[in-house]
C-alpha cells in the first residue's frame, strides 16, 4: 500500500494520546512507561493502572456491542498527565487483551471499533493534516479542501460504500483526486477523515496480529480474566442473531417493509436506505441472494454493483442503524399512532422491533395451545 517515505515529527502529547496507535506515538509511550515505571506487570495488575484497564474494558466491550465504534470520550481529562496515560495504555492494554483472544474476526472488529472513534474525532481535530501526512503517500489542502493522490485513493476507497466514493464519480486531476464539500451532507474534511479511517483500520488491525503472533503462554494465561469476558459478550451477541435468523415477514419493522415496498414501486431509494435494508437483511439471516432480488426493480439497477455492494455489508458484518438515524435520513415508515410498538418509549431500533414481535408471538402462540388443550380436555 503507498505510504509516505518519511512521517512528520509529532511532539503534541494529547495528539499522542488521542490515537495511541501512531507510528509517532511509539516512542512517546515509551518513554512514559519509563517515567511512571509501568511495566507489563503494572499494566496487567498494579494499582496505577486500576483505571487505564477500567477504560480499556469499556474500548473492549464498545467494539462488540456499539454501531458507533469506541466512546470518543476518555474517563478523565486527556490534557493532564494522568489523563494521557490512561488513554495510551488503556488502548495498549485493549490489544493485548484481544491478542490474546487469539481471534482474527474479534481483533478485526476491535480495530474497526477503534478506527471509527478516530475518524469522529479527526471530523473536527487540527491534527487531521499531520495524521494525513503520516498515512498517506500524497496528500494536500487547498483552500480548504482536500485532495489526495490517485494511488491512495484506489486503494482506500474500495472499502467505502457509496456512489461519490466510485471513480467515474470523482473529480480527478493530473493524478490528484479532489474531495470537494457536499454543503452539511458531507464535507471534504469529513471525506478525508473516512479516507483516513480505512488505512488506520487496518494499521491497527495488522500491529494487534503481529503481537497476537508474539503471544507467550504464561501472558495468555494471565489476561484469560479479560479475554473470557470479551468472548462471552461476542457469544451473547452471537445468540441475539441467532434468535433474529428465521424472523420471518410478519416480524419486519415497518421502516424494513417501507424500502422493499419501495423498490418493487421502482422508487429510488436513497443510499443511507439501501444501506439499511442490505445491513438488516443480513442481521435476519437472508441469503444474499434474496437481498439482491430487492433491488432488482430499482431504477438504477445492476447485477453485478448490487450482488458487489451487498456481498460488501455482508462480509464486514454491517449492523443496520438505530430509529433516530433512519427518521433523519427519511427513512422511518411511521407516525406517531400508526404502529403501537414502534411508539413505545423504549423502541429506538429496527432489531428491538424484530424481538418483540418474535416475544409476542411466541407467547400468543403458547397461550392458543394452552387453549386449544383445555378446549380438548373439556371434549
């Protein structure tokens, strides 16, 4: 992958601190290690770092069950001293924990997770030039607009879904890809931060691997306490999609309902609404195959892109999004008195919808045996 040949000096602490996985930051941690004497058995169980492991069980149990990747938020104020140090270990302390899970798919999530909570904060960090400048080959901004260098976006780009991300799309220029400002839809820092998210993800990803690789026996034992935690939460995620699988037409949200209904009309269904229905679909165990068919009466409808697009969200395991987003992006299918569920104060997602239906319909359907023997009994 193209990567610049030299990466800019970096000396800000809190930027260190804030994304603890730099190739800048290395030096840094080390050098705090040094002054505050942590060692492996200080970050495994002393005292001093009670909290940096606190936190980082939170970055953990983030990336297993949010949509939104690790919470942005540290637990205490990262321009003290104490406040970097919790952050940079609690990160080092996560990847030791899922290294020593020694599970490709849960270190890849984790690294999405961690990547995604970058990218928030780069929406609207400075530092956003310099993290550029270390990741990518060519880069520049102009007048307040980002370009970067076709090679870099070749390959980034083909983990990012979306029409403006596809090359016919792009203004391209004596070899430089422009990110221009879409108004409030999506601006051209906000594009080079998801840019940036990728090649961050899989930095992260790839370093978790190379110290998975270097895992000794007696430190998989120590953080078994940690690991076991992490893998029971994914199991219980596990079962919670298991029990969606099966969700038959009768348990689908109306929002769900409300994009099928609308492609086989020949409507076209905006982006943020096809990402919906393909994230859903999968979530409820639906063949590709059955996913592509939905869009098969689309206006702008190919085999080929569709079968692409939605082998995509399926093989990076996309969740669909929550009540509140799909009303924003015109998406919910309900008003206020139209579905009895949908207006519980509760109900704030798709999926919730999908497991009360499934509840309610396995007790109706208890309560009509329980009926249905009594009524036998009595004959």
């Amino acid at each position: 992958m193209p990567k610049p040949l030299t990466i800019p000096v970096l000396n800000d602490e809190v930027t260190l601190a804030r994304y603890p996985f730099l190739p800048q930051a290395r030096n840094w941690i080390a050098g705090m290690a040094g002054k505050h004497q942590i060692d492996i058995d200080e970050l495994l169980d002393g005292s001093m770092m009670e909290k940096a492991r606190i936190r980082a069980r939170s970055r953990l149990v983030d990336s297993v069950d949010s949509d939104d990747g690790v919470e942005v938020a540290s637990m205490s104020d990262i321009h003290t001293e104490e406040g970097r140090l919790l952050e940079a270990f609690s990160f080092y302390y996560a990847r030791l924990v899922v290294g020593a899970s020694e599970d490709e798919r849960l270190i890849a999530r984790w690294a999405q997770a961690e990547a995604e909570r970058a990218q928030q904060i780069l929406n609207k960090d400075d530092s956003i030039s310099i993290i550029a400048n270390t990741y990518l080959s060519e880069v520049k901004l102009e007048n307040g607009i980002w370009k970067i260098g076709l090679s870099d976006f070749i390959e980034l780009c083909t983990g990012i879904t979306g029409s403006r991300w596809r090359l016919p799309n792009c203004d391209i220029t004596d070899g430089w890809v422009t990110l221009h400002d879409e108004g409030d839809k999506y601006s051209s820092r906000q594009k080079m931060a998801r840019l940036l998210r990728e090649r961050m993800k899989d930095d992260i990803k790839d370093d978790a691997l190379d110290k998975m690789k270097k895992m000794d026996e007696s430190l998989l034992i120590r953080l078994s306490e940690p690991v076991g935690m992490i893998r029971g939460l994914v199991a219980s995620k596990t079962a919670e999609t298991i029990a969606l699988i099966g969700a038959g037409e009768q348990d689908w949200p109306p929002c769900m309902r409300k994009a099928i209904a609308e492609l086989s009309q020949g409507v076209n269904v905006n982006h943020f609404g096809r990402v919906f229905l393909g994230s859903i679909s999968r979530c409820i165990g639906l063949p590709v195959e059955t996913t592509v068919d939905f869009f098969r009466t689309a206006p702008d409808f190919s085999e080929a892109t569709t079968t692409y697009q939605v082998n995509h969200l399926y093989e990076r395991e996309y969740t669909p999004s929550g009540c509140s987003k799909l009303k924003i992006n015109h998406n919910c299918a309900v008003q206020t008195g139209d579905d009895r569920l949908c207006d519980q104060p509760w109900m704030d997602h798709p999926l919730k919808y999908i497991r009360a239906k499934q509840r309610r319909r396995k007790r109706q359907e208890g309560l009509d045996s329980s009926l249905n023997g009594n009524n036998s009994g009595d004959a």
